[in-house]
C-alpha cells in the first residue's frame, strides 16, 4: 500500500470512528432507544451456549446489565436466562435490560402476540413489558418455517412483521423495537418506506474481517443504535480467524493484553454496542469489564490496521 492511500485510510478510519456513538470517554454511557429505556454500551449473548443459564447468571455477578436472547430454540433458550434473572443468587439488576428476537415462523400478527407473552413468562415468570424486541431476520431459515409461515414471508414478508410489531408496541408489550441481520438497502428501505415508529436497534455481525461498515454509517445517520455480535468470530465456517490473525496479535502484544480485549475495545471505538457471549466463565468475567478496566485505548494506527483486515479473507459462510 502507497502512503497515500495508507494516510486516506487513516482518516477515512478516524473520521468514522469518531462518529461512533461511543467515542473513548462515552462508553460508559446508556444509549437512549424510547422514553422507557436505554442500554448499557456492554451486554452479554446467550446464543448457541450449553450452560445457558450458569453464564448467564455469572454475567450477572459480574456486574452486566443487558443480556441479548431469542425466541429461537435452534440457539437460545430463553428460559434458562429467565430462570437467571429470578435467581436471587444471580444478583440481577433492578435496571437490568433484555433483548429477545422474534422468530420469524411467528411474524403474522397473532403468532407475534402470542410468542411476546411466552417470552414475557419465559424470562420474568409473568407477563410484564419487554425492554427490547428485534424482528431475528428479514428471512427465514431454510427448514426453520412451515409452508403457512413460509407463505406470509412471501406474500408480506419482514415489511407485515415491522408493522406488526409496531402493533406490539402500541399494545404495550413492549418498549422499543428493532431489526437484525439487515442488508443496508433492506434498512434503507425500512427507515425510508415502512417504519412509523422509530427503529431503535440494529443488530448485525461485525468483527474486525465483516466490519458492516455501511449498516453501521446508516444507523449513525438515522440516530439507530448499532449492536454487534459474533465480534470475536463465531460466525466463520472455516474457522475462527480472529485469534490466530497476526495483526491482531500484535496490537495485542503492543498494549500488553489479548486480542478478545483488543477486538471488543475496537468494536466500541466504533459507537457499536457489544453482546460477546462465552461458555466459560472466567471469560464472561473478562468480556464483562471491557468497557472499563480491560478497554484498550487504540491508536489511529492500530485503527487502520484493523480497518484493513475488512473482507481479507472473504465471506464467512
């Protein structure tokens, strides 16, 4: 690379960082989604974990108070990280915040209703608001749907589910509402056509080789909050890419930590929130103080270098 396009790079970086909703100072801040919530800039992921509910409720000893969670039971099991937020022992906030997903086999509008309720029961034990509900995907995954439900995604696919679950949000079963896995033009389109509530949340994949760069400048545009999951590499078919990657070890060595601390502190440098998920739970511990004593205070050039490692090493599945 020429030095000039080494320096265009570096400020193209900076300057997009430095829009991010957390810049280094903010990152113990809430991020305002409604009236009645806001979240914390680090939270925990339950997704595809054997011990659900034992690292769920260490999170919770160690102090996190925002977990992500779904109605899909191919990955999540909602009711596990239910029965860590009522365990006294778990220690669960009172201003604890918890994102769940709906899946798409229950986007028609009774479906929609009657999955809110379960996850209210799920995760409260009674039926009581919801923080956050995100529709899981603009699609369903092939074999997930039967051919009623398969039909309502063709006829009106995650447009009907939008409007549907602003329908939830009138009815009060919950307090703000989002998407997730959007391509940008399926944001744009919805900011843009099909949304009359505010579009609170996107969360999307990113880490350092599928940095989403431009969902993540549209949310900057458009006042959404932007929550990355799989940052640590979980995504990768081939392989977990992240802790065997050169330049993240280095930029590792250089500030005298790992690289899980390294991606995390970079994926906040962005304004993005975090959700990294672990099944050990000295990991959870770490993961949990990265917005504060574990942060890594990276350099313009420890920022280029990782915004070069975008789409290295091509798509992850």
């Amino acid at each position: 690379m020429t030095r000039m396009r080494w320096l265009a790079l570096l400020f193209f970086t900076t300057a997009v960082y430095s829009l991010g909703m957390g810049m280094e100072g903010d990152v113990d801040s809430w991020v305002y989604l409604s009236s009645e919530v806001s979240i914390p800039r680090v939270g925990f992921g339950t997704c595809g974990l054997h011990n659900t509910g034992d690292m769920t409720c260490a999170a919770l000893k160690n102090g996190v108070k925002m977990l992500d969670s779904a109605q899909a039971r191919e990955w999540y099991k909602e009711d596990e990280v239910g029965r860590a937020i009522r365990n006294a022992e778990c220690q669960a906030p009172d201003d604890l915040v918890v994102i769940t997903k709906v899946h798409p086999r229950s986007y028609e509008v009774n479906a929609m209703r009657t999955s809110l309720l379960k996850s209210q029961v799920d995760l409260y034990g009674e039926e009581r608001k919801l923080n956050v509900v995100l529709l899981h995907a603009p699609f369903c995954w092939e074999g997930h749907c039967n051919a009623e439900q398969t039909e309502f995604m063709q006829q009106g696919g995650w447009h009907s589910a939008w409007r549907n679950l602003e329908q939830m949000h009138d009815e009060g079963l919950v307090s703000a509402i989002g998407v997730s896995n959007f391509h940008p033009n399926q944001l744009v389109e919805l900011v843009t056509f099909v949304a009359n509530k505010r579009v609170a949340v996107v969360q999307n994949f990113m880490d350092p080789f599928n940095q989403d760069r431009e969902v993540l400048r549209l949310c900057q545009e458009h006042n959404i909050a932007y929550m990355a999951y799989s940052s640590l590499g979980n995504q990768w078919r081939r392989g977990n890419p992240i802790f065997k990657n050169e330049v993240l070890q280095r930029i590792a060595a250089q500030h005298e930590t790992d690289v899980s601390a390294v991606v995390l502190s970079w994926v906040l440098s962005t304004g993005a929130i975090i959700i990294p998920k672990s099944s050990k739970a000295e990991h959870v511990a770490d993961n949990a103080k990265v917005g504060t004593e574990r942060r890594v205070h990276l350099t313009a050039e420890n920022l280029a270098d990782i915004a070069r490692l975008d789409g290295s090493i091509g798509k992850p599945w």
